[in-house]
C-alpha cells in the first residue's frame, strides 16, 4: 500500500525539475495528479523555458506507473488559469487532498540597488504571489472534502537566510514563509496542514544553467558545473554542491503523508546544513 493510496495532488510547475520529480514520488505512493506548467518562455528568466515536449515527459512518467495525470498549461500569474486547471482536475479525477505550490523561476541576478523594477516585480509575481494565487484556486475543494489536507510551499533556505545578489529571489522566498504561517493558522480548523520546504541548491534547470554557474563563480572565465559545484559546497555544512530533486519529493511525501498528520506551520529544511554554517 502507497502511503497516499487514493490521494490527489496539485502540483505546479510540474513540466520537469523538481515539478516532475514530485509527481512521480506522490505517483509512486498511490496518488493521482493536477499538474499545471506555464510551458512557454518566461521574460527574464535565466534558465531555458519548460516546454510541451517536458510536460509529455512527466505524464508518461506517471501513466506508467498506472496513476492518472491531468497536466495543463496554465501561468501561477493568472488565478483564472488556475482556478480552471484545477476545477477541471478535481471534476475529471474526483476530488483534491494535497497542493504542492512548486513553481518558481529565477531571474537576473546582482546587488539590490542594480535590479531593475521589472524584474523585482516578476520574481514577486511567479515566486510569492504564485504561490498564493496556487493555494486560493485549491483550497476551496480542500475543504468542500471534508477530509482534511496537506499544502507544502516550497520555498529555500533562501526564504530563512540572507544571498548577497539574490534580493528578489530572497524577499520572495521570505515573503512564502509568512504566507505558509498565515494559512496553517486559518486552515487549521478545517484540518488542513501547510508547510514549507527550504531547499539548498537542487540540480535542475533553475539551477544548472550558465547565469548560476557564473554567479558563483566569477573568477572563472567559462564556468561550467564543476566549477560550480565546487562553490557551492561552501555554502553546506555537508560535502555537497547540490541535492538532488528527488531529496526534496522524498520531504513532501513525508509532510503529506498521515506520519506527519500533526506537522503544521513548519519551515523544513533539505540543506545540506546550509542553515546551519
């Protein structure tokens, strides 16, 4: 028995990356799946755009693991969008216990006062914004079940720490911190858990990509990942650049699951001890 056997879950930003990872680990323990992406190019972003070529990856992934998946293109910058992607997928699959608001995007990076306003603002639209925008579209059928739930915000060890270069991503990643705490008190009555997942840096596109590599590492002409790498140790108290994907899906399970039933209002980390170096 899958500990989410009969669940369903909504989960954003699911077209790869950490999105897709999550959908196969909850697939693997019995759940089925809402997915949205906005599979199309992000203004400022520094990282190449999921595409619908992604997306088919991820349904493949958990068709064959004989789960269901209804995957839609929709933007966390438009409510209308969601509100729909997720009626359809509670319509067609029956019911919804569980939000992993997951979508997120990096954009140019370097001190505070050189960002320019637009990309403040997107950075706030897709990463704190989204986020709530993700959970007001969900949590009505949450409670119309009657069931009790789970939603895991995933933020960074970025939203309990300060990055020099990063102070959009940073405010952001703060600002899903105090949305979490606020929302695990109101939902609390109807027997709806919220949490959040603080990452350290997870190998996936968001991060291995050309802008991240030269953002650690100046000092070096072409930096390439083991360039990186190197860096970011320094960042984690234990010997590793990175964690992968599935690290984080493995945590989300766990606070989804009835083993973590009383868990609410937590910010966990997956760090690699970054938080406490």
């Amino acid at each position: 028995m899958g500990r989410l056997d009969g669940k369903v879950v909504f989960i954003t930003g699911v077209a790869r990356g950490q999105g897709r990872s999550h959908a196969i680990r909850f697939a693997e323990e019995g759940a089925d799946i809402i997915g949205i992406d906005v599979v199309e190019p992000i203004a400022g972003s520094t990282s190449p755009p999921a595409t619908q070529a992604d997306m088919d990856e991820t349904v493949a992934a958990v068709e064959a693991l004989d789960r269901r998946i209804i995957a839609t293109k929709a933007d966390v910058r438009d409510l209308g969008q969601l509100k729909k992607a997720v009626d359809d997928g509670v319509a067609q699959l029956g019911r919804l216990d569980v939000v992993i608001a997951n979508a997120g995007v990096s954009t140019t990076m370097g001190p505070a006062d050189s960002l320019t306003e637009e990309s403040f603002m997107d950075m706030i639209d897709i990463n704190l914004t989204g986020v709530w925008r993700s959970c007001v579209a969900a949590i009505p059928h949450i409670k119309a079940g009657g069931r009790g739930g789970s939603i895991i915000l995933t933020s960074s060890a970025a939203g309990l720490m300060a990055l020099g270069n990063l102070a959009h991503y940073v405010a952001a990643k703060h600002g899903v911190v105090g949305l979490m705490r606020t929302l695990a008190l109101e939902l609390a009555p109807h027997q709806i858990r919220v949490n959040s997942i603080h990452p350290t840096t997870v190998d996936t596109p968001m991060v291995n990509n050309e802008a991240t590599f030269r953002l650690f590492r100046p000092d070096v002409e072409n930096p390439g990942v083991d360039d990186f790498l190197e860096a970011a140790k320094v960042m984690n108290a234990m010997p590793v650049g990175w964690v992968q994907a599935v690290d984080i899906s493995n945590a989300m399970v766990w606070l989804a699951s009835d083993e973590a039933r009383y868990v609410t209002g937590v910010t966990l980390p997956v760090d690699a001890g970054a938080l406490i170096k």
